[in-house]
C-alpha cells in the first residue's frame, strides 16, 4: 500500500491553533510528526465480557502497525459490546439499545476528534450493525475487520458448538443426558474467542 500524503496546514492539528490539541495528544504519548499525518480512528470493541471481542486487542496491534505502515496514525477508542448469550433474561432488555448506544458512541467520538477515516474492530450481534449505523452517519472512509467465527467444540466424539448448550440444557432437563454428559458439553462448547459458531447476526453480517 502507497504511504499517505501528510495532511494539509489548517487541520485539528496543524497550525499555532493546534496547539493546545497537540499539546494534549503528546500527553498520550503521541509526537508532533505523528499529528502531521492523517489520523485514523481505530474504534474497538474490545472486552473480557464477550468470547466475541476477548481477542479483538491483539488484533488492533496488527491494524495499528498496518495503519502506521501506510503513513497514516491510529488512535484507538473502545465502544461497548455487550453479549445476547450472556445477557438472557432480564439482560436482553438492555441489549437491542445497546445497538444504539454502540452508532452514537462511534459517530460522535469520531465526529468530535475529527478523524480522517475509520477502523471499525468488531464482533456480535448488536455491536457490527451498531458500528456500521455510526460509520453510515459519518460518511468517513471506513474499513470493518470483523474477529471472526468461534472454533467448534468436540465432546462425546462429536462436534459441538453455542447452540448445543441450549439443546443440552432441555436433555439434561428431561433424563436424555447424565450430569457428566452435560458438563462435558457445556466446558466444549467455547473453546476459545470468536463470534458464537452458529449463522446468528454477527456472522451473517460479517459475511
């Protein structure tokens, strides 16, 4: 990829008025060549609340290289992401607005900073469209990296995967399965970070 051209004089940072916003990004320990190039928003939903954003911090490292290799700087920001699976219930009452919480929070940190372009680092059900609404309202060049699809479990010799939880909760309700047989499944089912393995919205909008 071709290194980007400096930013012109007369942007957020540039200029005797830039001053107090350079003077506030070198607290961040960002230098003044860095505020010379064109800043990208690296929005980033990561948490150790969700399997489908645990591995999202290590993947912005790679981005951010990436961003730095192409002549532009990242400055990354979170969102939040919270999870349908863990939030059944009562829980689910607040997970459908969290949609709208996750655009505003995008459209209106990158709106205030003024970013020349986005990276939006995501995963789940609420939280890829939540991001996507901010970047439509935005109209920023916008690139989506999605974390990708949790790996199956196996137990039982056979594959296992989110959905196979709830199946087991109603076996192990009506005799079909022994205790032992239901903690099997449910200590496979997660095997590591990712959107849950199932055609669910993070992974259809992913694709």
């Amino acid at each position: 990829m071709a290194k980007s051209q400096s930013k012109p004089a007369g942007g957020l940072f540039h200029g005797p008025e830039g001053a107090y916003a350079r003077a506030l990004m070198r607290g961040c320990g960002f230098r003044g060549e860095d505020l010379a190039h064109p800043i990208i928003g690296i929005t980033n939903s990561w948490t150790e609340a969700n399997p489908g954003h645990a591995h999202l911090r290590a993947m912005a490292a790679h981005i951010k290289a990436g961003v730095r290799e192409a002549g532009g700087t990242p400055v990354e920001f979170n969102t939040i992401a919270p999870c349908d699976g863990i939030a059944q219930g009562r829980g689910m009452h607040f997970v459908l607005p969290a949609r709208d919480i996750i655009a505003a929070s995008v459209e209106l940190m990158a709106a205030a900073h003024r970013f020349d372009a986005l990276v939006c680092v995501c995963s789940c059900d609420k939280i890829i469209p939540g991001m996507l609404i901010g970047a439509a309202r935005l109209n920023l060049p916008t690139v989506f990296v999605t974390g990708g699809t949790m790996k199956p479990g196996r137990a039982a010799c056979r594959t296992i995967i989110t959905s196979d939880v709830k199946e087991s909760i109603g076996a192990f309700a009506g005799g079909r399965i022994t205790a032992d047989e239901f903690a099997d499944i449910e200590r496979a089912a997660c095997p590591g970070p990712g959107a849950c393995s199932m055609m669910g919205t993070a992974n259809t909008m992913a694709c």
